[in-house]
C-alpha cells in the first residue's frame, strides 16, 4: 500500500491487491478507508474478473485522509463478499511526502529520515510509475537513475510529462546510467545534452568527495542554469534538475555534503498554483428557499384549505356530496407534491468554479475546478467528470469512488465541496514588454475561445482590458492602471468572487520567474445549465504569466 | 349503512363545529410544514431528511388520535351528534350503535388523514421521500386512532361524570403513547408513535402488522363492551 508503505497523506495513491481464485469471479475489488467522526468508510471500487488460478494483480487508485483506524480491501462479487483483508493502518506511516527513486539499487536514500521534514524514499520500477500526473500528488520529487524507456507505456509517459510540466520536481542523475539513457522525449526535457564519460579527480561542487569520480560530461542547454556537475531549468511550471554525477555511487552515499545537495534538490523552486485547494471555499454551501416558492406554498395551502372547507360543508348537506372531499385532498395533495419536488429541484444546484492556469511556453494549461453541491434536502448524488480530472472532496466523508473521477454516495445537507484537477492543452500564450513608453502586451488566443473581463494583474495594480479574441496586442496607458482593493464584502457573484481571490493572491504572490504580469480573465462567460434533477452554474476563469525575454524549457 | 354511523359522518363533515375543527387541524398541520421548509434546518444532526418527514407524519398521527377520541369521548361536542347515552334511548339494536360509533370514529380517523395528506406530501416531496411512506403511516394512524376512538367511545358511556371521563382518557392517551414508548423491545411498538416510526423507516413489517392488529382488536373489544354497556342501561332503564 502506498509508496514502499509511505503514505503521504491525502494524496492519490496506489493500493496493490494480488488475487487469485479457484473460481472464476466477476466482480470487484473494494477498498475501504476509514473515515474519522463517521462509522462508514469511504470506499475505491475497482471492477475486476479473475480466471481460476490465474494470480493477478489489481493497483486501486485511493487517498487515506487519515492513518488511524484499520484499511479494509473486499472482493465482491454479485453483492458478496468473497474475501476480505483488514489492513491496519499506522501513523509511523504517514509522510508529508516521498522521493521515488527509479534505480536497479534501492538502497542510498536512507539519509531523508534524518530531515526535519517527514520525506521518505520508495524505490521503485518503471511498472510502479502512474499512469496519470494526479498519481505523483505525494511525490515531493522523483529520482531517474536507471530507466528502460520501453518499460513504460503511452500513458505512463504522458502523465510523467504532464507532472513535471504542472509542478513537478524530477532529478536524473549521471554516470553510466544517463550515458545510455535512450528516451529522446525524457533527453529533450533535460537542460543539458548529456556526453560521454569523464573521470574527475576532484570537483569544487563536490568538495571532500574521494576521487576519482565518473561523470557524465554535460554541455548546457540554452536558458539552463549550471555547471559541470550540474545543471537545472525550469519544464513549464516544474523543474529539471541534471546531475552528472551518480549519487547512488558507493562514494557519494557516505559524502558528508549530500543532505545539503538533496535538500536543495527537494527544494528546487516550482511555480505553485494560482488557485490552491482553499480557494474552494469562496464556493457558495447553501442557497435559501427561494420566497416565490415560499409565497407560492402559502398560496396553494390558504385555497386548499378553503376549497376543503367548501366541500366539508357540501358533504353534510348533499347526498354523495361525501365525494369531493377524498377529491380535493387527492387533486391538492398531488398538486402539492409535484410542487415541492420542484422546489426540492430549485434548490438542488451544482457551482463549479474552474480555474485553468496557462503554463508558459508548453501548450498546456492546468486547470483547477470548485465544485459545490448544494443538496439542503440530501438524496443520492452521481458526480462523473472528465477521465483526467481526478477529483477529491475538500473534506473526507463517507463517499464511493468508482474511479478517481466518478465520485457517488448521499448529499450531504451541508453541501458537499469538491475539487477536481487536470492538465488540458491550451491554445493561449502572453508576452510582456517594458519599455520607457510602458508596458505592451501580447496575447496569442488563436484556436482559443474568447476572453471576456480581461485585466493586466502587476505589482497590486490592475488594468482593464477590451475582450480578447484571436489576438491582442496592445501598450498599455500607464494613466489607466487602478489599484487594487478587496471589497469590504465579497461579492454576491460567484464569478466575481473567485476573480477577487485569483487576483488578491496575485498580489501576494511573488513574481513568477520571468513573469512580467499576470492576465486574468473569464471565458465563456457563467451560465445556468438546467439539468432533469438540479442546475448547474458554472464559471471559468483564465490566467496567463506574460512572459518577458525568451525562458530556458520549453 | 350503519344508520348511526350515516348520521355522525354527515355532523363530522359539514358542522360548523366540525369544519372549525378541521380548519384547526389543517392550520396547524400547515404551520409545521411552513416550519419544516428552510433548508437550513435538516443540518442539525437530530433532524435528519427522513426525520422530518417522519416528524410530520407523527404530530398528524396525534392530534387525530386526539381529536378522534375526544369526539367520541365527548370531551369535543360536535353539534347534532347524539351521544351513545341518547342513542341508547332510541329504537337501534345495541349493536348497531356500539358498531356505528366505532365505525364513526374509525371514519373520522381517515378523514382527518386524508386532509393532512396534501401537507405531508409538501414535507415528503421537499425532502425526497416516498409517498408509500405517508400511506404505509396512514395504516398505523388511522388504526391507533380508531382504538382511541373506540376507547373514548366507551368512556363515554362508562363515567358519567366529565371530570371522571377526561382523566381516563386523558390517562390512556398518555399511557399508550408515552407509555408504551417507554417499555423495553419489541413491547414498545405497541406504543403509535414507536409502530408508526417503523412503519415510516422499515416498511410495513410483521410487527406493524401485528400492532394494527392489537389496536382493531382493542377497536373490536369496545364494540362488545359498549354494546353491553346499551344493553344494561336499556335493562336499568326497564326497570326503574
């Protein structure tokens, strides 16, 4: 379970089942994790069929909220439980993050326990790699040393690329291994062209290391940053550490510098999200009964009670008159009932909010999306998004997962808040340029659709912008900057809402490397979708870093 | 048609005691689903979804059991309706009129169910219930009501002092409901509020069933009694 049994916490995880059975069984793998303050678990279902002694194994996609209580894994078949393993959970297992190595020799990470910072190391295979970017969540940074690139598969690789390109941290080290590394799409993401094998006696970088040590003779790519024994830059909003030395070698393991060269390693600088999990809680959790709905009701009950007085009265005073009684209480009571399934249907809403953050220079952009359900009259709920889109609920509770982005169970009275996150391609890139007249700008929206509401965000100050359609190039009046101030109260709109917080956190966020200013705008403006059971308001947001000069990556 | 029974159900219609009665029962029936609407009030714990619905069903269930055998007990006087006391100096058998003010108070029962109907269906339709729940609550209801309606029907006939009358009844609604609510499992379904609950959540159940049946029995046993009760009157009458 987890990464070599880390579990960090919250994150995606994966939780390995071997199965065998004697039987042929259809059926499913559950995995049930305890949720605290609540009696049920929260539950990973995965479908499985498994052939008469054919051992197979089944990798569930979950997160643990929490290390206390027992973890639970079922087979079920046709509503039976067929097998069953309680699996304690522990504390002592519970890291804020983990290191992946992919090396062929697990063994000279042992130094991380020593760290103030609860990380640990999991040596893996190339098999163990996630198929899906959400699956590194925990992984404080991964570690290539030794890499069969025909060991992985498409999806593998995509996501792998798309975890370092959102924020990810990767580091591959030298030595023989990078010299015969043979994956183009892994050498083209490194910042320097790795060459052949050079001996060094002794190296300023690596100071009290015991010479000679093998390098890899690298020749740094333009817009990286380092030297002979290292090199760095930033993938889109990741970074790509290239050691020349191997680590992993007997005489680096017992170095007494390497805590300080790992630790800077794991605190390579990455560009943290726009929009971060607590963004979530602008999102609306209740909407009032509506008091048309309220004046309606009083409406219907005074001529239900009059029209049933009338007939009262008729029934004691003509023969069958008896008839109209069980009459109108039928034709109300079904008036009445279709009408509050309609106001149970009024207040039963969805508000998602999504934020895509554009990131520079790749053609993708990582989208961050709010979701609130608004259930106050409860019932069961069935939320699917899109396959890439794995989703997780801002608070745990008792929920079934079919798969990391079908999430179903009872709507909780007091909403139910989720956040979903993905990486998209993204047609849309901004420059900036400073000069003595001001600051010009540059959008390139082409394939992309229309930006509505847009505003140049620098230095808490902001400035309009007309609606962006293909293209926009324009020097901006520096007459016609506003500062920016909060409201005293945050606004009634959910759109306008989240705006306020993207760009109050702009202001308080430092400058993103080679980012000059921020645009942020809204695309496609909120709309109500009326659905069979409830509404859906959704709202989408844009940000884009305008890039100044030419960065190193892509 | 029982001819005591035709001549209750056309007071308990169309009286204007009655209709004051009714529009009394409907106001306040209406004021808790007005109460029960706000969203808001199905976050605290106590007052889950189906509680609320359940709640509705259960304050009908009592103020029918109320009024039903308060008509029948005489404590509320439904202008026109003879008493079983007048009815035992008419020409009707016994039988008739022990089986005429059951059947009246039986009658009355789902009378006053149907027209809470409309208001618990706002309350089950809002809060995402089945409308099989109100009629499988009706079941309960309207059978508990009839056995209180049968038991203040002979109260009726057994004190005649007001006093006397009022505190047995009053005793036994108490005792029934709140009582019998109080006693270890499974003895406390035979408490409405308990049987009606189970009704409500679990379907109707042998033991629903098995409750129905001891309140018609209960019904049936003040048939018998308040039919002997006409008779001895009838011999005391002959006699003096």
């Amino acid at each position: 379970m987890g990464w070599a049994g880390w579990i960090p916490l919250r994150a995606w995880l994966p939780v390995r089942v071997d199965l065998q059975a004697s039987l042929p069984v259809d059926g499913e793998v559950v995995v049930d994790v305890p949720v605290q303050g609540y009696d049920a678990p929260m539950s990973f279902r995965q479908p499985v069929r498994l052939l008469p002694g054919a051992p197979q194994r089944v990798a569930v996609e979950a997160f643990i909220p929490d290390t206390r209580g027992v973890l639970t894994v079922r087979l079920v078949a046709s509503g039976r439980e067929v097998a069953r393993r309680d699996v304690p959970l522990s504390t002592a297992r519970a890291v804020e993050s983990v290191v992946l190595a992919l090396t062929h020799e697990p063994a000279g990470l042992e130094f991380l326990s020593e760290l103030t910072r609860k990380i640990r190391a999991a040596y893996i295979t190339e098999e163990d790699l996630p198929a899906q970017w959400q699956g590194y969540t925990g992984v404080r940074l991964l570690v290539i040393r030794d890499f069969n690139e025909r060991a992985i598969s498409p999806a593998q690789r995509r996501g792998f690329e798309q975890w370092v390109a959102q924020g990810g941290r990767l580091l591959v080290t030298g030595g023989a291994p990078l010299v015969t590394l043979q994956a183009p799409w892994l050498l083209r993401m490194l910042p320097a062209d790795p060459g052949g094998l050079i001996n060094v006696q002794r190296s300023d970088d690596l100071s009290g290391v015991p010479g000679p040590i093998s390098v890899t003779a690298l020749r740094l790519r333009r817009g990286a940053a380092g030297g002979p024994m290292g090199a760095r830059w930033r993938w889109g909003s990741g970074s790509v550490l290239l050691w020349a030395f191997d680590p992993f070698a007997p005489a680096l393991r017992s170095w007494s510098g390497r805590a300080a060269m790992w630790t800077a390693a794991l605190d390579a600088p990455v560009r943290p999200w726009v929009a971060p999990a607590e963004m979530g809680d602008a999102l609306p959790a209740s909407r009032p009964l509506a008091g048309s709905v309220q004046v309606w009701l009083l409406v219907l009950s005074g001529a239900y009670i009059l029209a049933v007085r009338r007939a009262l009265r008729r029934a004691g005073r003509v023969r069958g008159g008896w008839l109209a009684v069980p009459m109108v209480a039928t034709i109300f009571a079904l008036a009445m009932y279709g009408f509050a399934l309609q106001a149970r249907r009024a207040g039963t809403s969805v508000v998602q909010v999504s934020i895509t953050e554009v990131i520079p220079g790749t053609g993708l952009a990582r989208v961050r999306t709010f979701a609130a359900l608004i259930s106050p009259y409860g019932g069961t709920f069935h939320l699917r998004a899109a396959e890439d889109a794995w989703m997780q609920p801002a608070e745990p509770r008792p929920l079934t997962f079919d798969a990391p982005f079908a999430i179903s169970g009872n709507a909780a009275t007091s909403g139910l808040r989720v956040d979903a996150t993905q990486v998209v391609p993204a047609p849309l890139d901004g420059y900036a340029t400073i000069s003595d007249a001001g600051l010009r700008v540059v959008i390139d929206n082409r394939g992309g659709p229309n930006i509505a509401d847009a505003r140049i965000v620098r230095g808490g100050q902001i400035y309009r912008l007309p609606p962006i359609g293909a293209m926009l190039s324009l020097s901006l009046d520096p007459t016609r900057w506003e500062p920016f101030a909060r409201q005293p109260h945050p606004p009634d709109d959910v759109s306008d809402r989240f705006m306020e917080e993207v760009v109050a956190r702009l202001q308080r966020q430092p400058p993103a490397p080679g980012a000059i200013a921020w645009l942020v705008g809204r695309v496609g403006g909120g709309h109500a979708v009326g659905g069979p059971a409830l509404q859906i308001d959704a709202h989408r947001l844009v940000v884009v870093p305008l890039r100044g000069a030419l960065e190193g990556g892509p | 048609m029982n001819p005591v029974l035709r001549a209750d159900l056309r007071y308990r219609l169309g009286s204007s005691k009655a209709l004051t009665l009714h529009t009394l029962f409907l106001v306040i029936i209406a004021l808790l689903t007005f109460l029960s609407l706000p969203p808001d009030l199905a976050r605290l714990d106590e007052l889950r979804q189906g509680g609320l619905v359940l709640a509705s069903l259960i304050v009908s269930a009592v103020l029918t059991m109320y009024f039903t055998s308060a008509c029948a007990a005489g404590e509320i006087g439904i202008d026109g309706e003879k008493s079983v006391w007048d009815l035992a100096a008419s020409s009707f058998p016994a039988g008739t009129i022990a089986l005429g003010k059951v059947l009246s108070a039986a009658s009355f029962a789902a009378l006053q169910w149907l027209l809470a109907g409309p208001f618990v269906a706002v309350v089950a339709g809002i809060r995402g219930e089945s409308l099989m729940a109100i009629l499988r609550a009706a079941l309960v209801g309207i059978a508990a009501a009839t056995a209180f309606g049968a038991t203040g029907t002979f109260y009726s006939i057994m004190f005649e002092s007001d006093f006397a009358r009022s505190f047995a009844h009053w005793t036994t609604l108490l005792a029934v409901i709140v009582g019998g609510n109080a006693l270890p499992s499974p003895w406390h379904a035979l408490s409405p509020v308990r049987s009606l609950a189970i009704a409500v959540r679990e379907g109707v159940r042998p033991t629903v069933w098995l409750v129905v049946g001891v309140y018609l029995l209960t019904a049936g046993i003040c048939v018998g009694l308040v039919r002997r009760r006409v008779e001895r009157i009838r011999i005391e009458a002959r006699t003096t």
